[in-house]
C-alpha cells in the first residue's frame, strides 16, 4: 500500500485539466505513479512534460532507452518499471531473454556490442554514480553527443522514477 494517497480524477476540479493532460499523454491512463504525485499537482505537471520528452522526443533509438530503464528496474529491483515497461521493451525488439538476463549481462551472448555499452554505462550510473573512462568509451563509440545526452537522462531520470516509487511503495497499476 502506498505510503502516500493515491489521487484520482474523482470530484477534484482544481486537478482535472492536469489529469486530462496526464491521461492524453499516457494513453489514456492515470497510473499509480502519477496518483501519487499529484499530491504537488506542480511537480506532476513537471514530471510528465520532463518524462514526454525524455521518452517520445529524442533521437536516442527506443531500443536503447528501453534497455536502460528495463536495467534500472533489476538494479533497483522495482517491479513496478519492470512490468510497466516490459511489454514496450518487447515492441522495440528487445528479446524475453534478453530482459530475463539483465541480472547477468556480462556473462550473456544475448547482447550486441551497442547493448553492451548501454548496460555498462546504465550499471555504473546507477551503482556507481561516477562513470569510469573505459565505460564511457564505449557508450562514445556507439553513439552521437545527442544520443549520449539523452541516453544519460534517461539512466539519470529513470533512477529518479525507481527511487521515487520504492520510496513511497506505489502499488503495481492493475
């Protein structure tokens, strides 16, 4: 159970344009994530222009991004990313087993090189804060200063989104 309340649409007019917006963004959905923060209906209405962004505006290839957030969700071991985005991260055309051995990509076949530069760098994001120089090297080779700076905010935002829901235990949208 959420250690915060869980905000909907019902019988409040003060947020309903702010849902309205949420729920058309979001196909149609208000999910648990967003109940939660509509509790500070400013930081709500941040968050989703911020997130829009990070996930349909940017260069950085759906693949990619999928992969890291899909590695933030087993590094932060929070079931709600995993589940929310799994079947995402299939439509891009990650693999089950690649999802399945996030846990082990280093001893994995599964990935190719470009993956492998993104689990990397994903990994030390989100374990080590600091990123060593080998890392980075391979995230360089794969991909473009755009593609970089939006795949770091992607690893850097949906480690905000694992430690925010963990946090304040937001239960799985049914």
């Amino acid at each position: 159970m959420a250690r915060v309340e869980l905000i909907d649409d019902q019988g409040n007019a003060r947020l309903s344009s702010l849902v309205s917006e949420i729920k058309s963004k979001r196909q149609g959905r208000l999910l648990n994530l967003y109940k939660a923060l509509l509790n500070s209906p400013k930081l709500a209405e941040g968050w989703l222009h911020f997130f829009t962004a990070v996930r349909q505006h940017g260069k950085l290839a759906p693949e990619y991004r999928e992969l890291a957030v899909m590695a933030i969700a087993v590094h932060g071991r929070c079931e709600y990313i995993y589940r929310t985005h799994r079947d995402e991260a299939l439509a891009t055309g990650l693999k089950p087993a690649q999802l399945e051995n996030l846990s082990s990509w280093r001893e994995s076949q599964l990935y190719d090189e470009k993956q492998l530069a993104v689990l990397a760098y994903t990994e030390a994001m989100t374990l080590c804060i600091q990123v060593p120089d080998h890392v980075f090297r391979g995230v360089r080779e794969s991909f473009d200063d755009q593609e970089i700076v939006e795949l770091t905010t992607v690893i850097g935002g949906y480690n905000l989104v694992s430690r925010f829901l963990e946090a304040l235990e937001v239960d799985l949208d049914k």
